[in-house]
C-alpha cells in the first residue's frame, strides 16, 4: 500500500500482514489532545491572576508546531519494539537507578511504515508537540536514509517490504526511540495517542551513505 501525501512525501506500507492493523500516517493537525481542545482561550476562565491575559491556545509557537508533520497514531497488537539498555546512554536521567532498579526502560519502537523523499529532503522524528507523560518519553531522531538496503526492497527495517529501493529517492523507516516507566510501558499507551511527529526537512546538500 502506497500513500501519496504530498508531491515530495509518499508513505509504503510493510507486506507482512500484522501491517494491517496499524493507522495510516496521518497529518499532526488531525490529532489535537483533549487538553487542548478544551482549552479557552482567555486565562480569566482559569484564575484570578492579572498578570497573564491568554492561555496557550493563543501560542504561536504550539499553533505552528501542531501543524507541522506527520504521526501515525498508536494502536496495540502491531508493534515490533526492540529493547536497549539504560546504560546506552550513561550518565543520562534516563540511567538513574531507586534501589538498584532503573526508572525507565528504553525500546525502539518500529511502524510498518517508511517514507520515501526525494534526494536533498531527510527526516526528522520528535516527539510531538502537544501529547506530554510522566509515564513515557519520544526521543528525537534524524537517521540516515537508504543505510542498509537488503534484497533490493528493504532498508534496514524489522518489517519486511515488497517495493523496489530506488536510489534517486531518500527511504526512512519509521522508528522512534522512547522511554516507558514499565517494563511494558506501551501496553498502557491509549490508542489514537500521538507518540511523534516526523518532520521532513530540506536539506540540499545531504547525500545519504547507501550501503547494500
């Protein structure tokens, strides 16, 4: 299956079939949490204080960010997510340690998507702009594209795909790294949330390091 977003931007979806059952990419403005929704727009709904006269519904830095890209919102029974180890990155908060457990436990998550962009255009994977936890956290990624092309159809993904890589085109999974407070964390996520956004960004001199 092959989503044609935009001129630049086409979504390929694995051909194994468990893909089936994981959401279409779809734009970030389409996934807008309650929170803000509900949100009023004057900050007199929320206190008494007359220091402020706006809430963030009025930010035109959220407003523009929740605009920009591109999520695929979560589902359960359909992710592939390979552990990491805490001390992967030593040192950081995401390695503190209670009582000789670690607080948080690291997973690649991977979609049984990929993009494909033209040459000069890479992909830039956050977390998104507007869905925050205590209990989860998306790190930002900007891998690089075509890195491990197998059989002709594959680029270094846990889900296999049945489209021709062709080489005048940049390819990128569609994996985030995240933190969960279980062991399972994902287990609780509720689905429809949005975990990401994946960003495409021009950049006209990057040259992808294609290796087969």
């Amino acid at each position: 299956m092959e989503i044609h977003s935009t001129p630049i931007l086409t979504w390929q979806r694995s051909c194994e079939p468990d893909a089936e059952l994981c959401p279409e990419p779809t734009p970030v403005k389409n996934i807008v949490p309650d929170w803000f929704k509900s949100m009023k727009g004057n900050f007199s709904n929320y206190s008494n204080s007359s220091d402020y006269e706006k809430t963030a519904r009025h930010c035109l830095g959220l407003r523009g960010a929740m605009t920009l890209g591109w999520t695929i919102p979560w589902k359960q029974g359909f992710v592939r997510g390979v552990p990491l180890h805490q001390e992967q990155i030593h040192g950081s908060m995401w390695a503190e340690q209670i009582d000789n457990n670690y607080k948080w436990y690291l997973h690649i998550m991977c979609w049984p998507w990929r993009a494909r962009l033209p040459r000069g255009w890479r992909l830039l994977i956050t977390t998104h702009p507007l869905t925050w936890s205590d209990q989860w956290f998306s790190f930002t990624g900007c891998v690089d594209a075509n890195y491990n092309v197998v059989n002709g159809t594959d680029v270094g993904s846990f889900w296999k795909y049945n489209y021709q890589v062709d080489d005048e085109y940049c390819y990128y999974n569609i994996e985030n790294v995240m933190a969960f407070r279980q062991k399972d964390g994902y287990d609780f996520v509720q689905n429809g949330t949005a975990l990401f956004s994946a960003i495409p960004v021009y950049d006209p001199d990057y040259v992808p390091m294609v290796s087969r």
